[in-house]
C-alpha cells in the first residue's frame, strides 16, 4: 500500500513539474492578445503614443517617448504593449492589422514602432529602402542598451534620417541626441536631465520648432505649386470661353462646361483655405474633375469624340487627362507603364524627355515626385481615384516610397545585410512585400532597466 501511494506521489510530481516546465517555455499561451488596430489608429488621431494597460513604462517613459514621436518630422506612430504579448511570429499579423486600419483611415505614409515591454519592432512605409526600418530598431536597441526613452529617441531620430535619404541613420553609435556632438555632450545632456530636466526640455522644444518651421516651408512650397495649377486651369478656361459662346447658345448645351467653371471656383476657395500640406489633397482632387470636365468641352466644341476617364498625365497634370499609358523610365529606374498625353506620349517614344512637372526645392527645380513628403497629398489628389495605378506609376521614386501601395506596406523581406541603398526597394509592387523584418526584436538591455531603478 506505502509502496503504491509512494509510485502514485511520484507520478503526480512528475506530472506537476512538466506542467511547469511547459508553461515556462510557452509565455506565449498566458501572454495577452494584441489591441484592435482599430481602436490603436483612433488613439493615434491624438496622441502618437499607445500604452496598452500592463505595460511596464512609467508615466515619465510615456512623456519622453511621445515627446520624441512628436518632434520627428516623419510621421512615427508606437504602441507599447505588456511584455509576451508579440513576438517574432506573430508581430506580422499585428502589424499587418494596423496596416489596413491606417489604409481604412486614409493615412500618410508612416513609421510604426511596437514595445513589447522592452523588445522593440518597427516596420515603415516613410522609408524607401526594404527592411531598412528594421535594422534601425536594432541600432538603437544596441547603442542604447538599457535606456528605453534614449532608445526611442535614437529611433526617431534614425526614421527621420532614413527618410530623408541620409545615410548617417546607420551610423552605429548612438542618435539620440545627434546634434550634440560625441559622448561628451551626450554626458552634459544627460546631466543637464538629472538636475531638473531643463535639457531635454530645450531640446524637445527646439525639436518642435525646427518641425514648424519646416512644416511652414512645406506648407509654402506645396500651396505655391498647387495655387500655380490652379491659375493654369483659369486660364485655359479663359482661353476657351469665345469657343463655347461661338459653339451655340452661350455653352449651355455644354453640361460639362458649367462643372469646369464651378470646379475652378471650388478650388479656389479650397486653397485659400488650406493650413496643412495634407490638406492639398482636396484641392487637386477638385482641379482633376475640372481638368476632365474641360477636356471634354475642347472635344465638343471641336466636334470630336468624349474622351476616356484617364487619369492625368503623369509627368505633368496641368497637361489634363492622359491618353494611353506608355513605357518609361526615369534616370537609373525601372520601366513601368504611366498615362500620358498626347504630347508627352509622342516625345517620350521619339526618344525626346516628357515636360515635366517640376517644383522648387531648396533652391532648385526637380520632379514633383521627387520634392518631399509634402508633395504625397499633392499627388494623390490627382491620382488616388484611378484605383492601384500610383504604386506602378511611382516605383523606386521618393513618391513611391511615401505612398507604399495606396498608403500601405511596402516589402519587408530585404533584410539586415542588404544596408542602405537608394536603389534597392521597390515595394513589392504594392503587395505588401515579404512580411519578415519587423527589427527582429532588438532589445534595450534585458527587461531591467538597470535593475529597475526608473
């Protein structure tokens, strides 16, 4: 009977310890399942921080973190999670999730970075270069082990680099202060926030206003360009108004011609009403309605078949409605397939440069899908209704890197060794890409903290 009770103890041992040891090597089956994306995005409208309940930053952490997220001037979105909750082989899925509630919600192109308690991944459609997100999660994991809100700074700052096109961003020492000037500034700064936080005070404040002065100059360059669009489309109708009256009944009869004129109006006092370079958007939305409108007035008063709903012409959309798509490539790009008009279309295929779009930026004249974030609105007021053609359009261009597939992903699968190149994303042709780079769980030294003392 001893005998029997003692092999039946022995058992229930044996049970109880393998018990244990599963649940110890699967936090996974107790962790907490990730927040809706949706409710995540609404939080992002005002406040670029998520903190889901059982997260271990302080309410200190919090205040650093958003105040690094809200002086980037890329777009940076983070959600910080309990630890457990993600991990390699789901952050994908979640990812994904707050992918398709930014699309749903019209966002701009952007960086997403997710704490799971201290291990950082981050994907980004802001930043050309595949993967490239990624490894600028284990950069400053690396270069600031132990310190989660130097980390996240260092973060920002990199995101910012990287869609700027500066190489420094893969610099490996640390970004969290990059205008200090070496260690030994990074030293007084960290001083300076022991003694009252007076430095990083300064240094958020100047962060914040080095992003309103260029959020103005955007702003400037943006509305210069769209106000030009605006007084072209003015003029041509001007141009055409004794054509219409000469074509009968004063152009009633022309339906189209009345929505030309109201489109110009509308666009006007849309203009005048624009305070943020996204809010462009609407404004060439309304010029393509008057564009085509116009187009077909041209073909009615000529006596010539309505032309098709095209998209504008590509290399320029004061041109009007393209035509047909042709084969081109702009210097050291892929081939792709664009609209164009007709004269576009013909020069381009005699081997003569389209006349191109360009607009002032620091100084010089380049193509407007190449001048700067403040453009992407710019362009998709143009192009976004003609469904997925803007992916394919703006392939390997800075356009294309900021508009990722119609706001979303671009691929994620280049991975660590390929480093930064110009050159090199193409965004998978707006599929989402190969989903397995998320910053492969960079960490900022363990979960301790410096034994927990913050």
């Amino acid at each position: 009977m001893t005998h029997s009770l003692r092999r039946a103890g022995a058992a229930i041992a044996a049970l109880i310890a393998g018990l244990i040891v599963v649940l110890a090597l699967s936090p996974a089956a107790n962790a907490a399942a990730p927040p809706d994306p949706n409710t995540v995005v609404s939080h992002w409208k005002k406040d670029p921080l998520y903190v889901e309940s059982g997260s271990s930053l302080t309410s200190d952490q919090q205040s650093e973190i958003r105040d690094a997220l809200e002086g980037a001037s890329s777009k940076i979105y983070a959600v910080a999670l309990p630890d457990g909750t993600v991990d390699d082989s789901s952050i994908a899925g979640f990812m994904t999730g707050l992918n398709s509630a930014m699309k749903a919600e019209s966002a701009p192109s952007s960086t997403y970075a997710v704490l799971d308690g201290t291990t950082l991944y981050a994907a980004s459609s802001s930043i050309r270069r595949q993967g490239l997100a990624g490894q600028l999660a284990r950069l400053s994991t690396t270069a600031n082990a132990g310190d989660l809100t130097a980390g996240m700074r260092d973060f920002a700052n990199r995101v910012d680099m990287a869609v700027k096109g500066d190489r420094s961003a893969l610099d490996s020492g640390s970004q969290a202060d990059p205008g200090a000037g070496g260690t030994a500034a990074l030293a007084v700064l960290g001083g300076l926030i022991v003694v009252g936080g007076g430095g990083y005070f300064l240094y958020s404040s100047n962060k914040k206003k080095k992003k309103a002065i260029q959020d103005a100059k955007d702003l400037a360059a943006v509305k210069q360009t769209v106000e030009e669009d605006v007084t072209k489309l003015g003029e041509e109708i001007t141009a055409l108004d004794t054509d219409v009256t000469l074509a009968g009944q004063g152009g009633g009869h022309i339906d189209e011609w009345q929505t030309a004129l109201d489109s110009y109006e509308k666009a006007k006092t849309q203009l005048a009403t624009v305070e943020r370079a996204d809010q462009v958007r609407e404004v060439t939305q309304t010029l393509e309605d008057g564009r085509y409108a116009l187009a077909v007035v041209k073909a009615k008063v000529n006596k010539e078949p309505v032309p098709e709903r095209r998209a504008p012409c590509f290399f320029n959309p004061q041109h009007g409605p393209s035509v047909r798509d042709i084969r081109w490539a702009p210097p050291g790009g892929a081939v792709r397939d664009v609209p164009a008009c007709k004269m576009d279309a013909e020069a381009v295929e005699r081997g003569f440069d389209p006349q191109m779009r360009e607009v002032m930026v620091d100084g010089q004249r380049r193509p407007y899908y190449d001048a700067g974030p403040a453009y992407q609105p710019y362009a998709y007021g143009y192009y976004g209704g003609f469904g997925d053609i803007m992916t394919g359009m703006f392939i390997g261009t800075m356009m294309g890197s900021m508009l990722g597939g119609g706001f979303g992903f671009g691929g994620y699968g280049a991975g660590y060794a390929e480093g930064y190149s110009d050159g090199g994303g193409d965004f998978g042709g707006g599929d989402g890409g190969g989903w397995g780079d998320f910053g492969g769980g960079g960490d900022f030294g363990g979960g301790d903290f410096g034994g927990g003392d913050w």
